[in-house]
C-alpha cells in the first residue's frame, strides 16, 4: 500500500511523531501527579520507589523516557530526603525538649527513668527515619 503512494510514508512518519509527542505529554502528566503525590504525603518512600519501578519499565518504551523518568526522580528523591531531614530535626528537637525538662524535675523522681524513657524517645524517633 505503501509502495504505490510515496506520500503515505510522510503521513505515517507524521502520524508517529504526534503520537511520541502524546506519549511525552502523558509522560509529564504522570510526573506531576507524582510530585503532587509526594507532596502530600511526604516522608513515604515506599510510595517513591513503588513508582521509580514503574517508570522504569513504561518510560524505556519512550523516546528519552528513560532520562526524563531519572531526572524527575532523582529531583523527588532529593525533596524527599530534604523533607525527612526537616522531620529529623523537628523530632530530635522535641526529644532534646523533653530530656531537658526531664533533667529540671524534682529530685524525688527517679532520674535514671527519666533518661531511659528519652533514650527510647531517640531510638524511636531514628528508627522512623
């Protein structure tokens, strides 16, 4: 079919190119549902890496997918790693808090539970991290 009309291969050519720019556009929506999603629910990284693997194996299938899929996830990972260690912070903060108003106590109460219980403040708040 193809053969008998030169001008059909333009057609199909254009065809493609519309059809790899849609791809594109899809492919930027996607990403921006993503950062939303990241947004939202913040220090998940489950979610991030649930959806790293899914871009990798929709995003080889694109033209320069691949290097958009990495570029956007490495800028979503950094903002994730930025937003736990603001969290982090926050929580060591609090705990410091606690441990000081813990060592302002009376001294009828035992001190040595006091520093155990922000001890395990601590220990919770790094395994959470």
């Amino acid at each position: 079919l193809t053969a008998n009309n030169p001008g059909s291969n333009d057609l199909i050519d254009a065809d493609m190119e519309a059809y790899e720019t849609d791809l594109k556009d899809i492919l930027q929506l996607y990403f921006n549902y993503v950062h939303q999603l990241v947004d939202v629910i913040g220090t998940y990284r489950e979610l991030l890496e649930e959806e790293w693997e899914n871009a990798k194996k929709i995003c080889t299938q694109i033209s320069n997918g691949d290097i958009e899929a990495g570029l956007n996830f490495s800028h979503l990972a950094c903002e994730l790693i930025e937003k736990i260690e603001e969290d982090l912070k926050t929580q060591v903060d609090k705990c410091c808090d606690n441990l000081h108003e813990r060592s302002l106590m009376d001294e009828d109460v035992d001190q040595r539970l006091a520093f155990i219980e922000s001890c395990r403040e601590f220990k919770t708040v790094v395994q959470e991290a």
